[in-house]
C-alpha cells in the first residue's frame, strides 16, 4: 500500500460538479490561507530579531528551536504559521478512526491500533484495510506524525514546503535526483500525440506537468515514486499498461485508487477512474496523459484548493473538506516523500527563498509528541479455558472476556481439579491455572493473564464440592 486517494464520495463530487467546487474553494473563509512564496529575499537580522518576529507571526515557543537552527543554515527560507484554529485534542479524535490512517504491519505494536476493528483479540492479529500488510495506526503514531515539532530539521520540513511550480529553482536535473533507483531515472518512453509518435524522457514530462498545473515537478516526481515504485527495477501494475480489463490504461499517481482488501481492488479502482471521464485528459490511455494530466488534477483538487503541503494532503485540517480528502492512508508518506524533497534540491536550497507553511493547533502538549518505541502485546485473553475430565455449567468460548464466571460441581469423592488455560498469546503469562485440592462446599478460583505490555484480564471459575 501505498496513498490512496480515501473519499471516493468526496471525489466523486467534485469530477461531477467543477463548477460548484470551484465556487467552494473561492470561499475558504473559515480557515487562513497558507503563505505564498517570497518574491525577494530578506534583510539579515540578528537571532533575537528574527526569534521576536517567529514569536510575533504567531508560532509557540516550542516551535522556536527548531525554526532558528533552520534560519541560522538557510536564512532565505520563509517559515510562515498555518493557524488552523483547531484543538489539537479534537484533531487527534478526528484522525483517529479505525482504517483511516495506516501502517506497515510490520511495525512493533507500539505503532499499531488495538482498538475495537483495528485487531482481532481472538486471533492476535491486526486487521489489515489495504492489501494483506496496512493497518491502522495507533493514536500514538498519528500524535507524532501530526505534531509538526518532530520535522523541525532540514529533512523534515519539506512536509510543509509550498507546493507551487517555481521555474526559477525547479530544474528537470532536479527531478532526474528524486527518479534515482527507480524504473524512470534517466529513461524515457514513447506515446502517441496525434497520431505521431514521440519519445520524452521522464524527467521532461514532469517537468511538462508542473508548467501545466502549476504543481512543484519534485513533488509530482516524489509522489509517483512513493505510489508506484516497487524497486530499482519493478513499478506497480498501475502503470503497467496490461492489467485484464484495462489494458493500456496508466495511473501514475494511484488517483481513485480507494484502499480495499479485494485482489487487486485498489489498483482495479484507480485504473477504473484512469479510464473513464473526460477531464484531465482522460482516459489515461498512454504515459504522458497519465502523468501531465494527474498533475492537472492534484493541482486543482489539493495544491491549488488549500492543501498545498504534504502535510496538509495526508491531514486535511483546512477549512475544506476536513478530515477527508486525504490524499494518501500511508500515515509515514509525508515524511518520506519529504526526504526525496530534500534529496531533489541538493545542495544549493540554501541560496533559495524557499516558503514553508506550518500548521499551529490549540492547546497542544507542551513538547513535542514522542516517536513510538518498540511497545508490547497487548493481548491478555484466553484462548482455551476448562477442568479437566470435567465441564462447566455453560462452554467456554473463544473471546470470552472474563466477564462471566464459569460454575462445574463436582462429586464428593472428587478431591482435587486440574485447571486448564491457555492464552492467545504466547507473549502473555497465565497464573492461577494447575492443580487446585478441593474442600466441601464452594470456592471461586481466578486464572490471570498478564499481557506482554503489562495488562491484566481475569478469569473466574465457581467450582462446588457436594458434601455427600
């Protein structure tokens, strides 16, 4: 997986009403908008300077390190506060649904959702949304990829770049940067226009699409790396060309590619879009089209509609459309494609009036949200439960959660019982089980199982001994 485009309905509107989205976007009251790029470099001023004009546009003091150590390397890039007037409690609840942010499943359960959907306690696995390997995110990753904090450097901060096409910086070697180790460094593809056949080299054609839409040509390069590149060698059948039913249709930015557990569901849906319609030169019935025209459409639909950040089109906290048209589920994906950024500018970004636009939220943790950090099993449930040679009142069930308490009667010549439990997980640890020597009457035993990470989840079984 990927980024997918999630709000198929969202989208759907859109390529069925321009007109009226257009007239949306003219409104964007309701949220400030980002900075736009700075036309001339600034006077030098002095770090106290600069420190009180940070302070006086609006960023909070935990925000300041950071934002100097960058001005005192690159003194011509602009950093501007996106106040989204939002609380950051509020926004963590609203980012935090089952399935709407994902990652890799082989990350440490610190990362991952155990809540009710994103893991099945019954089996100790996590329940995938996309492909067999993407599943939801923990709040505590979506708390660290969110806090804007974490990307102070000169890596991170491309997350928040302005996304507008500057010719004056922009250059075709600069993508050939971010193509490196993929299927389209250096290598160039025909097509037909018209009915002629030309031959354009990758690079050329992103730098075709950002002159078209007006969108950055490393980011439209970062983007299809991050979407459809599998290896040095190998991209995905998006962009193939041969996929059964829509042979001859590329998408190179996965645009509807909606995420689903189906065989080949997401592509399938992508490549559906790819071929219908008659917007942003659909069907993508060749490579140029795909590549100039989704362009065109991350232009009008993201870039050029508010969400002109990386950031912003992973969290959509703008006024429009918020929480929903996300670009991508990936929760990592700004932060990567961030790094190919970077990469692409090489080493002369620093004489460069670069803008980045920086989300501020209300009430935010007074440091900066910490990074996941290995973390434990969290299941503490049982996996089978029993007396042995003897039953309970009422069967034991896989997912049973302790809730009830089990009852077995046993005759008086029965003097000692053997217990039997044994959990979900074989990370958790199972005590109370074993030989239990029996007296007349009625006695309650409670088997406990301790979680790797620490939880306790309790068993109880009533067991009576019949005085004769």
């Amino acid at each position: 997986m990927k980024g997918y485009l999630q709000d198929a309905e969202v989208f759907l509107q859109i390529v069925k009403d321009e007109a009226a989205q257009d007239n949306a976007e003219k409104k964007e009251t309701a949220s400030p908008k980002p900075s736009e790029n700075p036309k001339e470099t600034q006077a030098p001023v002095s770090d106290a300077e600069y420190k009180k004009q940070l302070k006086k546009a609006g960023f909070p003091e935990s925000y300041l390190p950071g934002l100097m150590e960058l001005h005192g390397k690159y003194p011509n890039w602009k950093f501007t506060p996106y106040d989204t007037g939002l609380k950051w409690a509020t926004v963590i609840e609203k980012e935090s649904p089952v399935g709407l942010n994902l990652i890799t499943n082989s990350k440490s359960p610190d990362w991952k959702s155990d809540a009710e959907g994103a893991y099945d306690w019954k089996t100790d696995t996590y329940i995938p949304f996309d492909g067999s390997s993407w599943v939801t995110a923990s709040e505590k990753a979506i708390q660290y990829y969110m806090d804007p904090r974490n990307f102070l450097d000169e890596r991170g901060i491309f997350q928040f770049e302005d996304l507008g096409y500057q010719s004056d910086f922009h250059s075709q070697s600069g993508v050939e940067n971010i193509l490196k180790n993929t299927p389209m460094y250096q290598e160039s593809f025909s097509y037909d226009d018209a009915g002629a056949e030309k031959t354009i080299l990758y690079s050329k054609a992103f730098m075709d699409a950002a002159e078209d839409s007006k969108v950055s040509p490393y980011h439209l390069a970062s983007r299809v790396k991050q979407e459809v590149v599998l290896s040095s060698t190998m991209m995905s059948s998006s962009v193939s060309g041969n996929v059964s039913g829509y042979k001859g249709i590329y998408n190179f930015y996965n645009i509807g590619a909606t995420h689903s557990t189906a065989s080949g569901g997401a592509i399938a849906n992508g490549l559906k879009w790819a071929s219908t319609g008659d917007t942003y030169l659909r069907p993508w019935n060749n490579r140029y089209k795909s590549i100039v025209g989704g362009a065109s459409y991350i232009g009008k639909n993201y870039i050029n509609a508010g969400q002109n950040t990386l950031y912003l089109q992973k969290f959509n906290v703008t006024s429009q459309n918020r929480y929903s048209h996300q670009y991508m589920a990936n929760i990592e994906a700004p932060n990567s494609e961030a790094t190919k950024t970077n990469a692409a500018y090489g080493t002369d970004k620093a004489e460069m009036p670069l803008a980045f636009s920086i989300p501020v939220y209300e009430g935010m943790p007074e440091n900066a949200c910490e990074v996941p950090s290995g973390g434990a099993n969290p299941n503490n449930y049982l996996k089978s439960f029993h007396v042995k040679n003897h039953a309970f009142s009422s069967k034991f069930k896989l997912g049973d959660d302790g809730s009830k308490t089990y009852k077995l009667t046993v005759a008086n010549n029965v003097t000692s019982v053997t217990i039997v439990a044994v959990s979900v997980s074989s990370t958790a640890k199972v005590s109370g089980a074993g030989e239990k020597q029996l007296k007349t009457g009625t006695k309650t035993y409670t088997v406990k199982v301790t979680s790797e990470s620490g939880s306790v989840r309790k068993y109880k079984v009533k067991i009576t001994r019949k005085e004769k």
